[in-house]
DNA sequence: TCTGGGGTCCTAGGACCC
DNA sequence: TCTGGGGTCCTAGGACCC
C-alpha cells in the first residue's frame, strides 16, 4: 500500500475561462490583466512563447501586443471563481479527500492505491474536467506533494506526456528531475533560484541530492522538507477543513495617485468594511487593526510609506468601530504633498466569535447588539448586491479612478450577461 | 502616462523577566 | 582587564505560494 498524492492544475486558468466563451480564441495568443490593467496576470501559451514574463507590467509591451495582435482581458473574478467552482466539482465525483489549494489547483490523495494504471486514471480526469467545464488541465502524481508538483510541472513542460505524468515507480524519475529548474521546484522562489546555482545546484535532482547540512544551514527547516518530499518522504499533509485566516488584507493601488487625505479617508473605509465582511464571513473578530499608505515604490524621489496600528480594546468585526480606528491611524501616518499609489488594511490577532474576551467596556448586550447589526447589514448587501447598505464614511463617489476596459461578461453569474446563441 | 492582490510560515533580534 | 545565563514574548522582515 502506497500513498500516491494528485495535483490537477488548469492550465493558464484566466486565459482557459475567457476561451470556453469565446471558442474562437483558441491557439490565439491571449492575455489577462491584473486588477487595474497594470500587470499580465496570466498568458496563453503563445503569450509565454513571446517571452511575456508573469507579472510583467503592461506597458512595457504595448507593441509586442500590438505586433502579434494578442488579445487582452481585464481581470473578471466572478468569471473565474465560478468556473473555478465548477473545475472544483467535478474533482469531488473522483475523491472526497480534496484540498482546494488556489483558485486553479487541487491536490487530492489515494490512500490505497496497490499500483497500476496511475497515468490512465489521470486522463481519465483530465477528460472528464475538460468535457464538463471546457477547462484544459494538467496531472502530475507522485508519492509526495512536492514530487506531485514536479511531475505537473514536467507534464505542462513536455508535450511526450500530453498533460499526464506519474513519477510514482517512473524509473525515468532522476533523469527528468535532471530536466526541471531548481527555480520550478515548490518552495524555490527567486531568492533562492539565484543564490543556489553557485553552489553547483541548478536542477530538481541537485536539489534532492545535495547534503543535509548545506541545506539545513542555507534554507532552514522549509528547505529540509522540500528535500526530503523530493526524495519521496512525505512531510506534507493534505490540508483541508474549513479555512479560517489568520490575516486579512484588503488594499488597491489607484491609476491615478490620491493626494489628499479626505480621498484616503474614503478609500480606507471601504477597505475596512471590505475586510470586516471577509472577517464575519468566516465568523472571526480581529484583535489589531493596521492602515498603510505609500506612494509608487518604482520612483525614487518622495517615496513615502508608512503603517499604523491599533489595537482593539477587545477583538471586533464591528465596522464602524474599525472604521474609526482605521481613519485615526490614517491621520497619524498622513503626509500632505505625496502622491499616494496603494493603500489598505490588514486585520491580525483574528480569533472566533464563539470566545470574545469582554471587559468593562464592551458589556456582551452592547456586543450582541452589534452583531446582530452586521448580520442585517451582510444579508442584505450579500441579497441586494455590493453596498447596498454602508458606512457614509465610504463617500457616495467612487474613490479615484480604476482601468477596467476590456472585461468579459459574467457570463454565469448575471442574469444579463448570459451567453446569446443565435440559430 | 503605465508596475496586482491576496495569503502562509519561519527567523532574528530586541524587550523584558528572574 | 572587564560586563551572567537563562528564559519568553513580540515584531519586523524575509522567504515562499497562487
């Protein structure tokens, strides 16, 4: 008995969503942008054939865009998480041990698999979630999660294996981790891809053969377990459960700076009641609170940023309470005469609801009270749409300006937006 | 002109305690 | 000349992921 993990990633997942709508896109180069159009968020292969690096900023290849005529989408996450969902489903019909890992990834574990046709069952959901949802994947199997990865990145890479590849009892294992980047190992990032290769380690297979200590010593214990997951010892579990976050982020960066600090003020509002819905939605309440502003970090001259924190009196998920706080910090870290670029909101401290710690000043009938007001409010905005019901410190204007040009329809969300087929 | 928006975990170092 | 030896907790920052 052996446990073999899967990983099923879509392939270039915004690109594939935009071509199930529009069929015609096929084998066209197609791009996806970030939030505001700024950077290239995801590339068809034609795209990444161009040398059109992830994240690249947009502008910086106007022509190349213009030249090839590669066609680019604005981000459209409803799209994209619902099409997620679907890829997500039809997982579960082959296994109830799933972990969604991202947006376009799962993992799932066979936990008696007794050998054979590892690659053929592979296929078997690779067609079965192109056929249901029109999304391409790929498939890659090995004994650890790592190794699952590696075989998903090798089956992307070489079209031998059209999209399925199980290292578990490969013989060919070595030889095709001699083939992958040390950078395209899970848990390789950029620090480590440049500062590694000196050493003589350049490959996945340098990477599982090379002494414990070295990468004790440069890496730390996360190095260790990827080494050892290369060499098929499993340190990573399947994690799921229901995820409760232990931070919640919610900033922007703005087209156009923001310079004053009524505009600011109303930007950071609507963060903070964006965050406080995400902190009720998984029934938690933050203990601190921090607000940071800074200006374009790419320009040298009057770059400014700065944070501030509170801490909560006892934990909330009250909005107006957070939105007065927020605002306070903001005056602190304010400075007039900058052109602020990004701006947001992190909560921290996050615990559940089910164990507020009271004090004199936060007597439960006045706490109760307060929940039962962001309960309405969530059910009604979550019934009636985005911000039916909000805090008047969000202004009644949009805050400065968002680029959104080209985006799809929501094609399975909105009763509007459905698909029209003509006969 | 123009450079995303989320998250996680680990570690080093400082503050503080006895 | 020379400045204890532990601990713990917190925070900032660095590494990674998508």
């Amino acid at each position: 008995m052996k446990k073999v993990y899967l990983l099923v990633d879509c392939n270039n997942f915004f690109v594939s969503c935009e071509r199930v709508f529009k069929p015609a896109l096929k084998n066209k180069p197609v791009m996806v942008l970030s939030n505001n159009d700024g950077c290239v968020i995801s590339r068809s292969n034609e795209v990444k054939k161009f040398g059109v690096p992830m994240g690249a900023p947009v502008f910086k290849y106007r022509d190349l865009i213009k030249k090839y005529n590669i066609r680019v989408f604005s981000t459209n996450f409803t799209l994209y998480g619902d099409m997620s969902n679907r890829v997500m489903e039809t997982l579960e019909y082959f296994t109830d041990d799933l972990e969604i890992y991202s947006v376009d990834e799962a993992f799932f574990k066979l936990n008696q698999w007794t050998g054979g046709h590892l690659e053929n069952y592979g296929r078997l959901i690779k067609t079965t979630v192109q056929k249901w949802t029109g999304i391409p994947v790929s498939i890659g199997i090995g004994s650890t999660k790592t190794l699952a990865k590696a075989a998903n990145e090798l089956a992307k890479k070489h079209e031998e294996f059209s999209g399925v590849l199980s290292l578990v009892n490969n013989s060919r294992t070595d030889q095709l981790l001699a083939q992958l980047a040390i950078g395209d190992v899970w848990g390789i990032g950029r620090a480590y891809r440049q500062s590694l290769p000196p050493y003589g380690l350049k490959t996945a297979l340098d990477l599982k053969n090379a002494p414990d200590f070295f990468i004790k010593e440069k890496m730390g214990v996360m190095g260790e377990r990827t080494v050892l997951e290369l060499r098929g010892v499993s340190c990573v579990e399947l994690d799921h459960g229901p995820t409760v976050r232990k931070t919640i982020l919610t900033s922007r960066s703005f087209r156009d700076p923001l310079t004053s600090l009524s505009q600011l003020k109303k930007a950071i509002a609507k963060y903070v009641s964006r965050a406080a819905e995400k902190l009720r939605e998984q029934g938690s309440v933050a203990g601190s609170l921090n607000v940071f502003i800074t200006t374009s970090r790419f320009k040298k001259d009057n770059y400014y940023s700065n944070s501030a924190n509170t801490k909560f009196l006892s934990p909330t998920s009250y909005t107006p309470t957070m939105i007065a706080s927020a605002l306070k910090n903001l005056e602190k870290i304010f400075k007039p005469g900058c052109l602020y670029k990004r701006a947001g909101v992190l909560l921290t401290d996050i615990s559940s609801t089910d164990n507020i710690q009271l004090n004199f000043f936060n007597p439960y009938s006045e706490n109760k009270k307060q929940q039962r007001l962001m309960a309405s409010l969530d059910e009604i905005n979550d019934r009636w749409g985005g911000d039916t019901v909000k805090s008047a410190a969000m202004g009644v204007n949009r805050i400065g300006r968002y680029n959104v040009l080209k985006k799809s329809a929501s094609y399975t969300t909105k009763w509007l937006e459905l698909m029209v087929v003509q006969i």
